[in-house]
C-alpha cells in the first residue's frame, strides 16, 4: 500500500512475486487466516475507507499513513466465506463499470463525429432544411 501522498492506493502482491522489496514510500501488509488480502485490497477501493485513512493520516504537506493508523482501521469482521463472496461482487461490479465506461466513451465518439459531419453537411449545403430556401 501506498504509505505517502494517495493515502489507500494498493495492490494484491501475489506469491510469485515472493522475495520483492517494498519500497520506503509503501508499506507492505501481511495479512493472516481471518482476512483475506483480496478483500482488504477491495477495501482499500472504497472511498470510505480511504477517508478513514486519509482522516487519521499523520501529514505535513503530504498525508502520510503509518503503522498505528493502519491498525485502528475499523473493517468488518466477516467469515472468510463471506469476504470471498463480497470480493467476487466487487470484482464483477467493477468489470460491469469498466464495459459500460468503454461503451459510454464509444457512444460519446460516434455522437462526435455525427455532429461533425452533420455541421459539415449543413456548410456544404448538402444538407436540406425544411422551410429553408436553398
């Protein structure tokens, strides 16, 4: 997790990448049979639990979240079940976000350039408007 700066910014190291050096501006979070990294890495997506970070940050110019701050995060004390269930739901939810966000931005293209050409159409004189002499 990002420890400087975007307070919550995080990634789910997996064990391929054992022996890899954290960095002095991340600190890494090793978490134990009751919580699932996944579901804390979700977490850490979530704008409320960024605020709490960001709120209980120790900071100058630049927030800075340290030991005792990530330890007095409240989280939610779910089976292991559960927390794979939400983290399923989290991960499909985001999937259905990013595809609609792609269809969004390919709709908001197509508008654009129909416009375009409607406005050059109409320049041209290649458009007829109704109740317009030519």
């Amino acid at each position: 997790m990002g420890r400087k700066g975007d307070v919550g910014r995080a990634a789910v190291v997996s064990a391929a990448s054992a022996g890899w050096l954290c960095g002095s501006d991340s600190i890494a979070i090793r978490t134990g049979p009751h919580l699932s990294s996944e579901f804390l890495g979700q977490l850490f997506q979530i704008g409320l639990y960024r605020q709490q970070l960001d709120s209980q940050s120790t900071r100058a110019t630049l927030a800075n979240v340290n030991e005792p701050t990530l330890l007095s995060m409240r989280i939610p004390a779910l089976e292991a079940a559960e927390q794979e269930r939400r983290y399923q739901l989290a991960v499909r939810s985001d999937g259905y976000r990013r595809s609609m966000g792609t269809a969004l931005r390919r709709q908001i293209n197509l508008l654009v350039e129909r416009r375009q050409a409607l406005i050059t159409a109409a320049v041209t004189g290649e458009l007829e408007i109704p109740g317009v002499a030519a």
